[in-house]
C-alpha cells in the first residue's frame, strides 16, 4: 500500500500519535492525553483479534505465521526475531490506517506506537 502524505495527512487529521521505543511511556502518555482532553484513546492491539481475522496467509504472512511452539518462539535468533517482527508489524499497520480513518471522523484518537512501525 502506498498512500499519498497528502492523503494521509487529510485523513488522519483528528489522529495523534505518539511515538517512542518500548518501555518509553507512549502508553501512559496517550492514557494522560485522553483524559485531560478528552481524546479516544486506542490501545496497543486493541484490534488484533479483527485483525487475525481479516489476515490472510498470502497477504500477511509474517502477521498470520504460526510458531511450533512458544520455545521456538522465544529461541529465534535476534536478527530473524526482530526481521519477523517489522515485517509482522507492518502488514497490521495497513489495517490500524484504516480503523483510524474511520474512527476518526468525528472524534479526536490519540494512538501510541512503536517508532519502528513508522520509520
């Protein structure tokens, strides 16, 4: 998918990112904002069950692979873990754009993501 700045920027004119690495405080930042101003939050994998379902091997086959097991998943080497990982997060972020368009029209969305995600 390849859309546009103009577009993007057109379309998620209501949505406020945070961005940060893990542990920065993305999360307790985004939670603060929605509450003193009133801003929907959306939390980290707040979709991710619709998202398995709209997922297809073909389409998304780092989102939709299957490990033998969580001792193989935990025991990847670094570099194919974290090759997996991009490439896993990347394919959602097509779905977590279009959530965002649409549940932005009328509201105000503070999202807290991963700095990888949009570099």
């Amino acid at each position: 998918m390849n859309i546009s700045n103009n577009v993007l920027k057109h379309y998620l004119k209501n949505v406020y990112f945070l961005a940060g690495t893990a542990c920065g405080g993305k999360s307790t930042m985004s939670k603060a904002l929605a509450k003193k101003h009133g801003l929907v939050l959306l939390e980290e994998n707040q979709f991710i069950n619709k998202y398995k379902e709209i997922a297809t091997e073909a389409e998304q086959p780092a989102f939709t692979k299957k490990f033998p097991d969580y001792e193989f998943y935990f025991n990847q080497p670094p570099i194919e873990y974290s090759e997996w990982l991009s490439a896993s997060l990347a394919e959602q972020l097509e779905m977590i754009f279009m959530d965002l368009i649409v549940l932005s029209q009328d509201k105000k969305i503070v999202e807290p993501i991963l700095s990888r995600i949009i570099s």
